[in-house]
C-alpha cells in the first residue's frame, strides 16, 4: 500500500473560511494518524480572481492553528513548484495527450455563440441546455471541423479551450469514504473546459494532474466538489491511471446557525460572529475580524471544527490533538450538515483558557494591553490571569475584565447607580477610604475585618457594601474576590478610587 498523501489546496481569492480550516484539519489528522504526509498547493489558476496578500494569510491561518504542512508551498518538498500558475505547461501537455487519444478535442466558439445556443435550444424539457454530447456537433471546434479549418483558425490568432469529451449514455461512479456508492450519469455531465483561453487549467484539469504526479492517496474536500467528481474520474480513466485513482471523502456543508443555508463569508457580520480564523481586510476595505483576534485560543478553535462533520462515537469533548489524530477516522464523519454553533465554540475556547498556564496566554494578555498603549508589569499579569481565568470565555476578556488594574473606570454601571446605589451612602464610604488609610497591613484578613467593621458601624448588608466596592474599583458590581480585588490595585489607589467612586456615583 502506498504511503498516505493528502493536499490542502486552498485558493488565494481572499480569505481562508473556517470551513477551509476544518477541511485542512481533517486532512491534517488523517495524515498524522497514517504516518503519511499533509501537503499544502495553492490553487490559483483562475488568476482574474487572485487576491494579494491572500497566500501569505493562508500560511498564517495555518501555523496559528497549528495544523503546518509537511511539504508544499513555503515548505518545499520534492514535487514541486507547488503553486498551480507555475505548472502552466504541465497541464497543456497533458491536455494534448487527451486530444490525441480521442478524449478532449479544440473549442473556438465565444461566449456570445455558446449563449446564443443555449437559449435557440432552451426548451420546457430542456430549459438549460449545456455544451455536450447533443450540442457539440452544432459548434465551432476540431469535431466538426476539417483538419485545414482548424488550422487556419490557429493560423488566424483564434481564441481557442481545450474540452473534456464526455461520452454518452455512461454510469460514472465513485465509493466515497462518506457517503458511500455514488453514481452520476454522463448525460448530466456538460464537455467542461480542461484549458483555458489565457493557457492556464481549470480546477478539474489542474487537479487531477497534480493530485497524480504528487501521488496524492486521498482527496478529502468539502462536499460542494462531489458533482465535480464524475469529470475528475473520467479524466483518470481517459489517462489510464483508473487503478491508482486516489480515495475520495467528500465533507459535509457548515450551516448557518439557524440551519439555513451553507455558513458564508458574511454571515459573520449578519450574526455577530467571526468566520475567519484571523482577521481580514478585503481589497475593497472591509474588515472581516478573525477568532485569532477575537479572543480564541487556536487549541479550543480545533476542537470546535473538528466535532462539526466528525463523531468520535463517545461522549468525550474536549480532545489533545494527540488524541485527535489517534481516534480520527473518515468513516465517523457525518454525512448532513452541521450547524455553526458560536455559544458552543465559545464554551470550548473558556474551557482551554482555564486549564491552560500563564506562560501560554502571558504573551497574548500583554498583546492585548499593548494594543491599546497600556503597560503592564508580569506581577499585574499574573494577577489578572489569576483573578479571570475561571471568568474568561475569551482572551480579550482578560483586558475588558482586568484593565482596572492599571486604568481607573472611565465610568461607572449606570444600571447600579440608577437601581442599586443611595447617595445617602455617599459619606459612609468616604469614611471607608479614611479607614483603610490607617491600615498598617494591606491584605485579606486586614481588609475583611476593615469591611465587617463598617457594615456593622453603618448597618449595610454584603449585597449593598461589595458590589458598591467592586464599581468603585472596576466601574462594574460584577467581578472576583473584593478582597482580591483590593489588594491587586494597592491601597493608595484603592483609597483614591472609592473617593472617585462616590463622587461619580453620587452625581445625578
């Protein structure tokens, strides 16, 4: 048995999906699991649709992620180049070697004459016909033209493409890893393009050429491809390569959350989620945020995709990716659709961030302040990683949540001042900062008894006197340990926050 060979072949037209994340994943763990190689080819034959900037995001999306290809484009490997625009005259060879036995044959018409044949032929049991086996005959190419026409057509600067002849009246069928037997009829099948008028494949002609000379063992792609699927395995039969024709696995669609509909590029915006795995700033100036950026740890973004077309058959969720790559396998995916559940991959991402140590997020924390020109020393770090690690869904809930430690409320929950707060309150708590000024120690049990005593002094409740604490301190009642809270902002700015506090509490 040959050695497992897989391809990543995404194209450069913009963002990676998180849908292209999960197909390189599952590629990623079949490869891992048979001790095979996972390749990554950028597909960029369509260049009209080639975006700058696109194949380095790919590269980026892929080492965040930490799904990093054994060879390929960035990372060589012995059946290179491994971009698609490089290999032009591979493909026309090939494309000729088809002419030649009888299986594809020169096209000259416009697109203007393939359009006017279609609607001449439109018909009510016909209303879309195609470029095929019953239409062929009627159009301008080397089928129904001389030797000699065709010549001068060349002779002439014509545009020509290069067709598949696609026989009539056949069963095309495949086994998919997924869905099983899968049989198409060749009278579905249109005569696809192979080359194109600028020289350069088509997807299908492309894809089966490199998937053959890379050695590629399987093909695991999204499900969107299996009706392309019947031209690709009459290419290798015409080539003769049937009998080493790679394994397919087509998977299934990522819905919309309400089930709706494949999940697109804007659904983000629509349902106030990313669906990019790092943020991206289109051509036309849109901004597109990414998980990366929104806070996610690229461990509980893995295990997320991976459970969305894959049952492990238990009730395990959370995986190590050692673990993935030990129980994967092509026949658990599912066939039907999966719903993009943002609640669900958030719950992963706070799971990951309170098992994991402070070395790993130390970086992305202090990242985070950077942003927004804020220092912070590794000692206020490790308190606010110690304060919400068991609070943050996300990483970026760590500067929302913890900021106060080194920046005083800009304001405070105008929800508690209008229903919870008394401005009769008002000078209690300035004789709270009084009292905490004489405390020869700051910490819990000084503090604790510091709080008792003013309670008992002014009749307040727990309920009333820490959240009020809290606001003062973070702007918000909600949060850790007062007491915690206290001693990571130091008594001297503690003291000058419950002036500040009352103050802005007490203001209409």
């Amino acid at each position: 048995m040959n050695p497992v060979r897989v391809r990543f072949a995404p194209s450069p037209t913009g963002a990676l999906h998180i849908g292209g994340v999960r197909t390189a994943l599952y590629n990623y763990l079949f490869a891992k699991q048979n001790k095979g190689t996972f390749i990554l080819r950028i597909e960029d034959t369509d260049q009209t649709r080639y975006v700058p900037g696109a194949e380095e995001y790919i590269l980026e999306s892929l080492r965040w992620t930490g799904l990093i290809p054994d060879e390929g484009l960035g990372y060589g490997g012995p059946y290179g180049p491994y971009r698609q625009s490089e290999r032009k005259a591979i493909y026309l060879d090939y494309a000729k070697q088809l002419i030649h036995l009888g299986y594809a044959y020169y096209a000259f018409d416009t697109t203007d004459e393939i359009e006017e044949m279609k609607k001449r032929l439109a018909s009510e049991s016909n209303p879309m016909p195609k470029y095929d086996y019953h239409t062929r005959g009627q159009m301008k190419n080397s089928l129904t033209r001389s030797a000699d026409e065709v010549e001068n057509l060349f002779n002439a600067n014509t545009p020509w493409v290069i067709r598949l002849k696609v026989p009539p009246s056949e069963t095309v069928s495949i086994v998919d890893k997924v869905r099983g037997e899968v049989n198409f009829n060749s009278e579905e099948l249109d005569d696809k393009v192979l080359i194109k008028s600028d020289g350069m494949p088509t997807y299908h002609m492309a894809n089966v050429i490199d998937d053959r000379l890379m050695k590629i063992t399987h093909v695991i792609r999204g499900e969107e491809w299996l009706s392309s699927t019947a031209h690709h395995v009459l290419l290798y039969r015409f080539f003769g390569w049937e009998a080493e024709m790679p394994e397919f696995a087509h998977l299934p669609l990522i819905l919309k959350p309400n089930g709706n509909g494949k999940l697109s590029k804007r659904d983000g915006a629509q349902f106030g989620f990313p669906v990019f795995p790092i943020d991206w700033k289109s051509e036309e100036g849109e901004n597109f945020s990414g998980f990366r950026e929104a806070g996610f740890l690229p461990g509980a973004l893995i295990n997320f995709l991976v459970l969305l077309g894959w049952n492990p058959g238990t009730e395990q969720e959370i995986f190590t990716m050692d673990e993935l790559i030990q129980m994967f396998s092509l026949e658990k995916i599912i066939k039907s659709g999966a719903r993009f559940d943002y609640n669900k991959a958030k719950w992963f991402n706070s799971t990951y961030i309170q098992k994991e140590d402070f070395q790993v997020l130390q970086n992305q924390v202090k990242a985070i302040f950077s942003e927004h020109e804020l220092d912070i020393s590794e000692d206020q770090l490790k308190t606010i990683y110690h304060l919400y690690k068991d609070r943050a869904v996300l990483v970026t809930d760590f500067f929302h949540m913890g900021k106060y430690i080194v920046l005083p409320p800009s304001s405070t929950d105008d929800e508690f001042k209008t229903k919870k707060w008394k401005r009769e309150w008002a000078d209690a708590f300035i004789n709270l900062g009084n009292g905490f000024k004489d405390l020869k120690e700051w910490n819990h049990d000084s503090l604790e008894a510091k709080i008792k005593e003013f309670m008992n002094l002014y009749q307040m409740k727990m309920g009333e006197v820490l959240p009020s604490i809290r606001v003062m301190l973070s702007g918000t009642p909600m949060g850790p340990d007062v007491y915690q809270m206290l001693m990571a902002v130091g008594k001297e700015k503690s003291i000058e926050r419950i002036y500040s506090g009352v103050q802005q509490l007490s203001n209409e």
